[in-house]
C-alpha cells in the first residue's frame, strides 16, 4: 500500500515540475511589457 503513496506523490511532483516549466516558458513568451512597449495604451485626460 505505502508503494502506491510513493508513485502518486512522485507523479504529483513529476506533474509540477512539467507544469511549472510549461507556465515559465509561456510567460516569458507571451510578455505582457512587450505589448505595452510596441502598442502603448493612451489614456485620456477627461
């Protein structure tokens, strides 16, 4: 029984180290300040 503890904790782990590099990769792809610096925003002074 303590083996399957072992494997689904592993797994979870395994599951967060793929999904922790996926959202690092794709926030420094899909950055945000570039958008802002291409295409600035103008605000209106009203």
């Amino acid at each position: 029984m303590a083996e399957w503890w072992v494997t689904a904790i592993g797994f979870i782990i395994c599951l967060g180290f793929v999904g922790g590099t996926m959202v690092y990769f794709l926030r420094e792809t899909l950055n945000s300040e570039d958008s802002t610096r291409i295409d600035p925003v103008k605000k209106d002074m009203d």
